[in-house]
C-alpha cells in the first residue's frame, strides 16, 4: 500500500463532504421548521379538544349559561351558524 492510498481512504472527496453538509444543513432546516408546526398543532389541541366542565358563581348563571351537553353527540344545530 503506497501513502497516497492510505490517505485517500480517509479523506472524502471533496463532493461527498458537499452532499454531507448539504445533508445536515436540509435536516437542520426542516427541524427547525417542524418545531414551531408541532409547537402550534399541541397548543391547539390542549387549548380546543378538552371537555372540561365549566362552574359558575350562582345557579341562577348556571342556568343562564350552561350548557345540558346536547352538543356533544350531534353538534351546534346548523341554523346556528
């Protein structure tokens, strides 16, 4: 084995070292681009899809605001909208 060969085996040419980079520099930017995608598809996940019951002060807002749960199953009426 001569020395040029020994040193060539370890050296990448320099096109491959281009596409590696290249490589992470693509990762990186679609990384970067998801987080604040996930980031914003939990927030309103937690924030609308939750079916927390909601307490009132008196019964009397209770019974003005509340809701008897009918829109659970089939939703608003669509004359609501």
């Amino acid at each position: 084995m001569t020395s040029e060969q020994g040193t060539a085996s370890h050296n990448p040419p320099a096109g491959k070292r281009k596409v590696g980079r290249a490589r992470k520099l693509w990762t990186l930017l679609c990384i970067a681009l998801m987080v604040p995608v996930l980031a914003a598809v939990l927030y309103a996940a937690f924030r609308f899809l939750p079916e927390r019951a909601v307490t009132y002060d008196t019964m009397e807002d209770h019974f003005k605001y509340g809701s008897t749960g009918g829109d659970r199953v089939t939703g608003f009426p669509i004359w609501i909208w």
